[in-house]
C-alpha cells in the first residue's frame, strides 16, 4: 500500500507507463485482500501527477461523479500527445528559425555592378537611396564603372538608335 501511494509520474518515462504501474499495484494489493476501488485508484492517479499535468488534474477531480481509471487514462494520454505534438512543432519552428537566420548571405550570384539596368538605379546600396555610394553621397558614379543607357523597349539598334 505504500508503494501505490507514493508512485508518481516523475519516475516514468511516459503517463502510459505510471498508469499501468498503478494499475498492477492495485492488482496485486487485491491479490492480498486489501482491494482498491476504482475511485481510490483514480485519486491516487491524480495526485501523481507533476504540474505540468495540473490542468487536466483539476478537471477530473472537479467532475461528480469521478470518472473511471480507463477514461481518466485516455484523457491523460491525450494531453500527452498534444504536448508532445506542441513540443514538435515548436522545435521544428526553432529549428527553422535557428537555420534562417544564421545563413550569412552570398553574393557571388552576380559580379558587383554598381550601375546594372536591372538595378533601378538602387545599385549596391539597395535601399538607402539614390546616387549614394559607399563613400557617402556623389552626385557621379564611381570612375572604376561604366555607364549604360536605361532600358526602354522601343530603343533597339533596328530603330536607328545608336549605343
């Protein structure tokens, strides 16, 4: 009898685990004549638990009448699963988060041109404005790039436009 008073979930690796401890306690304490009756069972059940379980824990305590050892079981069980489901997910999202933002960016896609006709006049500087360069502001692009004409569609060489 002891021993099934002092069993607690801490000491399982799983909620499945500490129910079927408690439940072979219970049978082995019939077994000698000294019966648990189910009510018994499910409070010792409940006491076990640790306070992450605190939620469900006051939910089957409060219900009249007490509901079984099996079904207070599956209900366990289930916050189990969801716990562990919540567990996944959230380090799956770390993860992913852990990987984005930790990838230093390459730039080795393109050769650094400052003056590229995809560039819309952002050049290396995306974002902070127009005609800055790395030295600071210039009304001039940099001497070591080459100028080249905007991109307009009816300006081709068979138009009579001239690069």
């Amino acid at each position: 009898m002891q021993k099934f008073s002092n069993t607690r979930l801490d000491a399982f690796p799983s909620v499945s685990a500490y129910c079927q401890e408690l439940k072979v306690l219970a049978d082995q304490l019939a077994n000698v004549n000294a019966p648990v009756d189910d009510e018994r069972l499910v409070l010792q059940l409940i006491a076990g638990l640790n306070e992450s379980y605190e939620g469900i824990a006051t939910i089957l305590q409060q219900q009249d009448p007490l509901p079984s050892f099996y079904t207070s079981r599956s209900r366990l069980i289930e916050v189990e699963t969801r716990k562990a489901e919540q567990a996944l997910l959230a380090s799956k999202t770390a993860m992913a988060l852990n990987t984005t933002t930790s990838r230093t960016p390459t730039h080795t896609d393109s050769p650094p041109n400052t003056y590229r006709s995809d560039s819309r006049g952002h050049g290396r500087s995306r974002g902070r404005g127009r005609g800055r360069s790395s030295s600071g502001r210039s009304r001039f692009p940099p001497t070591n790039t080459y100028w080249q004409p905007p991109y307009a569609p009816w300006m081709t060489p068979w138009s009579g436009y001239q690069l």
